[in-house]
C-alpha cells in the first residue's frame, strides 16, 4: 500500500507540474522532465535491487566525492543521473568514481555534476537521504 501511494503522489506531483507549463512551446520540455521523473519513480518503486550491492555502490560513490562535508546537495534526475552540488569540486575523484560504477560525469556548473549511474539512481539517492544529513 505505501508504494501505491508514493507512486500516486508522484503522480500528483507531475499532474501540477504539467498545469503549471509556461506557454511558448516549453510544454514539450516539462512533459519530458515530468516523465523522467515519472520513469525514475517507478524503477525506485519496482526494482528491487541487491541491498548489500546497492550500498556498497551507494558509498563508493559518495567516497569520491570528497567526504560529507563536500556535498552540499544531490538528487536523482532523469531517472539514471544523480546530480551533485560539491563545496569544492577540485576534491571530486573521477577515476575513483569510475571504479564505484559512475558510468561517466557530466560537469553542468562550476560545482554542480551529474553522475550517470544508470537506473539505480533513484535508490542510491534514497540511500543517501536515508543515511546523510545534507545542509
């Protein structure tokens, strides 16, 4: 039932977002952003990954970033990504990424990077939130 409803107010979520879409021919935009998130929901909701696996993945990821106090935020995005907003980008460690399973590493801003990880996302970014406290 509790996956019912996350899903359901996910749905919600995506339904406002939706209403909200600025005219001008962004509507195509949003409604591609509401599905990814969409798509994401639901493989969090639907897979259920190896838990020992998936943290042991969850913490090598988070080692290169360059410890809790580096990482200002983070979040999935289109359901393969997770974006990161790093203190001090410079401590980030790519190969060491490379080898916790971060597919590759698009840098967006100065300090913001999305690590594409494919579609366990989601779930690393629960475990995340589960375990760590962000400012």
């Amino acid at each position: 039932m509790q996956m019912f409803d996350k899903a359901l107010s996910r749905l919600k979520n995506i339904g406002q977002t939706l209403h909200k879409a600025p005219a001008g021919g962004q509507e195509a935009a949003v409604a591609a952003h509401a599905a990814a998130q969409l798509q994401g929901a639901v493989l969090a909701q639907t897979q259920t990954p190896d838990a020992p696996a998936l943290r042991q993945t969850a913490d090598a990821i988070w080692a290169c970033l360059g410890g809790p106090g580096n990482v200002r935020a983070f979040e999935a995005v289109a359901g393969t990504r997770l974006r990161v907003e790093l203190a001090d980008a410079t401590q980030f460690k790519p190969q060491q990424a490379k080898l916790a399973g971060v597919l590759a590493v698009a840098q967006v801003a100065t300090q913001v990077m999305h690590l594409i990880v494919g579609p366990q996302a989601p779930l690393i970014a629960a475990d995340w939130r589960a375990r760590w406290r962000v400012p």
